[in-house]
C-alpha cells in the first residue's frame, strides 16, 4: 500500500473519532469497539508480528517488547488509561496537557515502525494501529469537552494528535533509509505497548469479574478477522 494513502487513513481515521462525538456516539459502542480492537491487535501480534520477529531475531526480542511494556505502563501513570478506553468524565477546567502529551507519544512510537519494509505482516499491524486510533480519538475528543475546551480549541488539538501518527511514520522513513536494523527494534517496542494495551482492553472487559457476552463476542470479532488476515 502506498504510504501516503496509509498517512491519509491514519489521519482522518482519528478525526472520525472526533466526529462521532459531535454525533453523540454512545459509550457502550465504544467498549465494544476497543474489545473488539483489543482481540484485533492481539491476534495479529500473537500470530503474525511475533512468530516471523523472533525467527529473525530470537535473542534480542524479548527485552525490547519488554521496554516496549514499562514505556507504555509510564505512559499509563499520565494518561490515565485514555489508551484502553478510560474517558475521564469528571468535568473539569483547563487543558488536560498530561493525557494528550502521553497520547501524542504513544500515538508517535507505534507508528515509527509501520514503514518496516522488511517485515513480511507489517500492513496487518498497520491495520491493527487504525482500527485502535479511532476509539482512542473518541476518548480524546470527549476528554475534550470534559473539560470545557471550546469546540474550535478542540478540534485544533485533535488535528494535531492525528498529526502525530503520519510523522512517526516519516520518522520511521528516515530511520529506515539510516539503518532499516533500528526499526525491527523499535517494531518490538511498539509490539511491547500493544501487548500491555490489548491485554488490559480484554481483562477489563470483564466488569467485576462477571462475563459480559456483547464485549466477549466483539473480542471474538477481532480474534476471528485478525486469524483471517494473511
């Protein structure tokens, strides 16, 4: 796929989410969604990014998907969860700097690899990235007006974290033309964080340990088309 049609997607895939709030997208849609983006990145990680990953480089992998982990648990204490659906509903004044500078990081790692031309499933983790932007967008936006952000400040910001992604991308470019050996590593620290985000996704999906059938069956749906892709 093109790269610029894939910094196209990325882009207007979170500014859908900010849409969809204007629209008065329902909470219960959006849990379902990250269940079902949960199963979705989990799937693709554990059937196709990881098996051709440590066929490559099997000595090396784990510790860079285990700082992948922590950078992302760090990343967590600021955003407070925004990652996996946390909407933060309290209302409150001012600019959440906190949640959306972690957000814009996150947003800015995990795409630096997706340009990996030397791995073989990189276009389905790409997809996996699209499918989880836009839920997080929703979470974004809505934190937002939470927060009593006029509607122009609002979208501003929004543009500007859907920025975030495409330069990632041209980052990894240029990380690539320099030395394509850093992006498999920077690959399995973007794994690493999808893995403490989709993992917590599915776990709290769960709500008081009791099984809830809509969330386990959405997980089932990103299993299922995660298996199906090649």
């Amino acid at each position: 796929m093109d790269i610029w049609f894939q910094i196209v997607i990325m882009f207007f895939s979170v500014m859908i989410g900010g849409v969809l709030v204007q629209l008065m997208f329902k909470k219960n849609s959006l849990k379902l969604f990250l269940s079902f983006s949960g199963g979705f990145l989990l799937t693709i990680i554990f059937t196709h990014i990881l098996p051709e990953t440590y066929s490559v480089n099997f000595e090396k992998s784990g510790y860079f998907i285990l700082i992948g982990f922590l950078i992302q648990l760090c990343l967590e204490y600021f955003s407070g969860g925004a990652e996996h659906g946390h909407m933060h509903s309290k209302n409150s004044t001012g600019f959440p700097i906190a949640i959306f500078i972690s957000l814009m990081v996150h947003s800015f790692l995990e795409a630096i690899p997706l340009v990996h031309d030397g791995h073989t499933h990189i276009e389905d983790l790409y997809w996996g990235v699209i499918v989880h932007k836009l839920p997080i967008a929703v979470v974004l936006m809505s934190i937002f007006r939470s927060s009593n952000l006029p509607t122009v400040t609002s979208w501003i910001f929004l543009t500007v974290f859907a920025l975030s992604g495409p330069i990632g991308m041209f980052m990894g470019g240029l990380i690539g033309e320099a030395q394509e050996a850093y992006l498999s590593y920077l690959l399995l620290i973007a794994v690493g964080m999808f893995l403490h985000i989709s993992t917590t996704i599915i776990f709290e999906s769960s709500e008081g340990h009791k099984l809830n059938l809509y969330k386990f069956l959405a997980i089932l749906g990103g299993f299922g088309i995660g298996m199906l892709l090649n």
